[in-house]
C-alpha cells in the first residue's frame, strides 16, 4: 500500500470526525474499507477473532474500575470539604485561591483519574468563592482548566492505561512515570500564579491559625489514603493496576459510607455513568484495533517509518514535529480520539528511533493534556466555561489557559532534555 493511500485514509477520516461521524464509527469504516481493498473479503472473518481478543484483555478490567472509583469520590462530596481544606493551607500564597485551584485539581486527578470530572468538579466547588471575592476571571478559569488537565497524567490515569493498552507497555511503569512529572508541571503552574500576583494587585486570602488548618487537613485524608493504597501497591509490586483499582474503589466506599453518602441511589448514579464512560471508551477502542489490524497487516508502519528516516530527523526533530502534530490535531480533536488514532501510528516510528517506550507515553500525555485546552474546541475550555453562572464570553477561559499552555510546552522541552524526570521512578519499582 502506498503512502499516498494511507494519507487519503487519514485525512478521511479526519473529514469524517469534521463532518460529526463519531470516532469509533469512523476509525472501523476506514479500517475495513482499507482491509477490504488490500485482501477482500477473507480480512472481515478476520475482525471478529480481533474484536474478541480486544474484549479478552484483562487490563481493560480497570478502566471501569477507575472510573467507578472516580465517579465514588465525586459523588461522594469529598471534593467539596478537600477544597477547603487546600484553602486553608495555600490561601496566604499571593493569588490565594488560584495556588487552591491548582492544589485540588492535582489532588482529585490523583484520584479520579479524568480530566473532564477533575475540571467540573473542582471549578463548581471554586467559582462561587472566586467570584465573591473578585479574582480575575481570566486566571480563574484559565487555572480550573489548566489544573483539570492534571486528572490525565497524575496517575492513576484512563489516558495511560489505554496507551498500555495500545502499546502493550507496562501500566504500573507507566502510572510511576506519570507521577514526578505531574507534581513538578502542578508546581509551574503554582509558580507562575505566584510570581503574577505579587504586589498591590495579587489576591491573598484572611489568615488562619495552625490549629485551624490542622482540623481542616482530616478532608484531606480520603483522597490521600485512596492515592497511597492505589499507588503504593502498584509500586511495591504486590497488586496489577487492575487489583490496586479494585482495592481503590473499596476504600472510596468506605469513605463514601463515612460520609454518610452511601445508598442505592447513590450506587445507582455511579454505577449508570461508570457504564456509559466505560461503554464509548471499548468502543473506541475496539475500533482502534479494527484500524490497526489494517495497519498491521499491510505493512503502512514499516514504509512510513522508512520514509520518515529518510528526512534524517534526530530523535529531538521528530518530537519537535509531533509536538506541532499534536497541537494541530488538538485545535479540532478530543483526547481520546487524538489517542487511538496517532499511537498506532507514532509509536512504532519513534520506538525505531529509540525512544523509551514508557518516556513516549508520558509525551503522547502531556501532548494529550495541551489538547484539552488548545483552542478552539479544547474540552476543558468548554467544561470549565459551562460551570460559570455570569454568562461570560468563552474567550475569558481561552486568553486565560494561554499562559499555561507556555508553560507545558516549556516543561515538555525539559522532559526532552531530562527524560530521567519521567523515568526514574519507574526504573525504581520493585
């Protein structure tokens, strides 16, 4: 198959995602068309033993549970009072509740694993008190949005373990190379609100008492015990990320039950929305092996990893061109899609090439969380703007991310620089 048919394949299916197909529609059509095309008929009898093997994975077992676990801590109303709690310890930081935006959404994605829910979450918990107490509604909304997109790379992440899933790599290895990187880029952001905010015009909250704070930091305490289980039995090497999200989703009950938030409706709300997230993720990704069964057996891989070669591109210039890959794709696709359509095809070039396997997923991620809030369709700009009651223009939250957006492109020039960043930990585990 030429190359020039493989990008008439691409850019199809991106007219198609354009014109409102949805993704997972869209990836089998190109992929059985394509497989139809190069073997006939004989390549559909081969789809069903695909799609099967696809559902026998026993790591798409925790997407669900992570999911579950998400929806336990969101419902539970732990968010709220963690909020709280965070402002309590950060208020007297100049920008005040902003470093509180920031703080919290790190801590929910250390638990929830997903953007959208960290975002929502966290901006209808903030915005009522941002806005009584006049902060700037730019870097309001740009830090909610900046800060949701944290809940894809503080593991444990949906995001990584479909990457894992895609690329066979290790999700424990990839949720410890998630965790330095997400702490460090959750300091930048706090960084640059503080230096932004000094002087007469920065907002600083009332002071508390030590005592104060300490009896405000017990809401800290679900979320930082669901954080530890989940992650400190991936790392000492005693649970697989699927039975380390099990164990997570069992505390999250428990905590659930003490806040007296446990019942049947309470279940019956988790466990319908873990359903739906969880059925259009398998879909997705059960189209995305349809395509790469096409991909595969054709040998598109090996020629485009040829040709890319042939530019002579070091490893730094390919990342310095997927970095603008990334960003365009982001002004018009969600993560997901993003996902599922560029690993199949990216991963095997850059691999070729050297690049550590488990560094290349903390990079797809970061890219990942650069689209979730690239304008003009950005998916948090819009989560973000949707929980605002003034009735603003969507533009506050885009001028607001702009400044942050900077700061990941600088903060993924120095994971190229240093990729030990992402790779320590991981080189670590047991």
């Amino acid at each position: 198959m030429s190359l020039s048919v493989v990008f008439v394949g691409f850019f199809a299916m991106l007219g198609l995602l354009l014109l409102g197909m949805p993704i997972a529609v869209s990836m089998a059509l190109i992929g059985v068309i394509g497989g139809v095309m190069v073997f006939g008929m004989p390549f559909v009898d081969s789809i069903g033993s695909v799609v099967w093997s696809v559902h026998n994975e026993a790591i798409l077992t925790a997407i669900p549970l992570f999911i579950m676990l998400g929806e336990l801590l969101l419902r539970s109303g732990i968010a709220d009072k963690m909020y709280l709690a965070m402002a309590a310890w950060l208020g007297r930081l100049p920008g005040g509740l902003l470093h509180t935006n920031i703080g919290s959404c790190a801590l929910f994605a250390a638990t929830s694993g997903s953007s959208v829910a960290t975002a929502a979450t966290i901006g209808t918990v903030a915005l009522p008190s941002l806005n009584e107490r006049q902060y700037s509604m730019r870097q309001s909304l740009g830090s909610l949005a900046a800060g949701g997109t944290l809940g894809i790379l503080i593991p444990p992440s949906v995001n990584m373990l479909i990457y894992g899933s895609l690329t066979s790599n290790s999700i424990g290895k990839l949720f410890m190379a998630g965790l330095i990187p997400g702490i460090l880029l959750s300091l930048s952001f706090m960084v640059y609100i503080g230096i932004s905010n000094m002087g007469r015009g920065g907002k600083r909250e009332e002071v508390i008492t030590l005592r104060e704070k300490l009896r405000m930091s017990r809401f800290l305490i679900p979320p930082a015990v669901v954080f530890g289980i989940v992650m400190g039995s991936i790392y000492m090497g005693i649970a697989t990320a699927t039975e380390s999200a099990a164990l997570g989703v069992m505390t999250a009950l428990f905590f659930s039950w003490r806040a007296g938030r446990l019942n049947m409706k309470f279940l019956q709300e988790s466990f319908i929305q873990t359903a739906r997230i969880t059925g259009m993720i398998l879909l997705i990704i059960t189209a995305a092996f349809v395509l790469n069964l096409t991909i595969s057996l054709t040998g598109v891989v090996d020629e485009l990893t040829d040709w890319v070669t042939s530019f002579g591109l070091s490893t730094t210039g390919l990342l310095l061109v997927l970095i603008l890959f990334y960003l365009a794709l982001g002004m018009f696709m969600d993560v997901l899609s993003m996902q599922v359509l560029t690993i199949p095809i990216t991963y095997p070039i850059v691999t070729a090439l050297g690049v550590d396997p488990i560094w290349y997923g903390v990079f797809v991620v970061l890219m990942c969380e650069l689209a979730l809030i690239t304008p003009p369709v950005g998916m948090n700009l819009f989560v973000v703007q949707s929980v605002r009651k003034d009735g603003g223009n969507i533009q506050d939250v885009m001028w607001g991310v702009l400044p942050f957006m900077l700061i990941m492109m600088l903060f993924t020039l120095s994971l190229m620089a240093f990729p030990e960043i992402a790779l320590w930990l991981p080189n670590m585990m047991s």
